[in-house]
C-alpha cells in the first residue's frame, strides 16, 4: 500500500511581496464635478482624459503640499499650506480669498466645516 502524500499548494503572495496600489479618486465622483462644470454630454475618450489629468493634479498638489510642509518643518499639513499653494497657483489672490472660494465652489455640508457659523445659544460652528 502507498502512503498518501498532501498534496503542495502554491502559497500565495505575501502582502509585502504585493507592489502598493496607489487610493484613486473614484470614477464617478470625477465624472459628476466635470458635468457639473461642463454643462453638456462629455465622450468616454474625452473623460478619460480628463480623469487621467485629475489624478495627476491630485497627485502633484500632494506632492507640493508635502514640499511646504517639509520646508515649513513641519509634521502636519494645515489649512495655511494649501493656501499658500492655491496662491502660487494664483487660485486665492488678495481679491479672491480663499473664503470665497469655499462659498462659491463647496456645498453647504462642507462650507459649514470649513468656514465658523455662528449659530443660536452664542456658539460658534466649528469650534477650533
């Protein structure tokens, strides 16, 4: 009689053998913002482009916003370092502060988190 050898199964790769996958900016979310800015029916050739694009712009503002934060000798990116960079992308200007900016561009949930309310009872909405 013959012993019964288990049989080897190939093991899997290892999550440090796995190569990292960068998060991406969902699909959607970038097909939405793009229509309601554009106002008209976008091609699937064209919105691949342009989702292509957001994600590299998304990564390069990372990226500089990682710079002025090490240059600053800082550990944490804060709210004066993206403004700083929306000035050198003369996106916030002395005309344009970056108040604005929020009130013309976000929704009302998002506006409330960034931008202080007073609101009943003397309280101010966020508390910093």
């Amino acid at each position: 009689l013959q012993l019964l050898q288990p049989k080897t199964v190939p093991k899997r790769l290892e999550a440090s053998q796995r190569k990292p996958r960068e998060p991406h900016i969902p699909s959607s979310l970038i097909k939405e913002i793009f229509r309601h800015f554009a106002k008209m029916p976008v091609t699937r050739d064209a919105f691949n482009i342009v989702e292509k694009c957001a994600e590299r712009y998304f990564k390069q503002l990372c990226i500089d916003l990682e710079a002025y934060t090490h240059h600053a000798g800082k550990k944490t990116v804060e709210e004066t370092d993206l403004e700083v960079l929306m000035r050198r992308q003369r996106l916030v200007t002395d005309k344009m502060p970056l108040n604005v900016l929020i009130e013309r561009y976000l929704p009302l949930q998002y506006r409330k988190l960034l931008i202080p309310v007073a609101v009943a009872g003397n309280k101010v909405i966020p508390c910093k």
